[in-house]
C-alpha cells in the first residue's frame, strides 16, 4: 500500500482512501501519506435521491 500511495504522489496524483470504517485504519492511511478518506467513520451513506 505504501507504494501504490508513494507512486500516485510522484505522478501528482491525488489519493482517496475508500471504505474507512474504524479509527485505526485512518491512523495507519493518514501515516501512509492518503490524502482524502471517505467511508463509514465518517458518515453512512446518504439516501437515494430517486
């Protein structure tokens, strides 16, 4: 994982995080260098507007 996140920021490429659900898998993506997270520990998904 580290790897795949260190390539995406020497090609400039932004790295989003999916499927956060716990505390402890932010810590060790935030220490990794991720730079966005979305997923559960953040908020549960929103309806469907249709």
């Amino acid at each position: 994982m580290r790897h795949t996140i260190s390539l995406c920021h020497d090609l400039n490429i932004t790295v989003i995080a999916e499927g956060i659900e716990t505390e402890m898998q932010y810590v060790r993506l935030s220490r990794l260098g991720c730079d966005l997270g979305q997923g559960f520990l953040f908020a549960e998904p929103a309806p469907s507007p249709l």
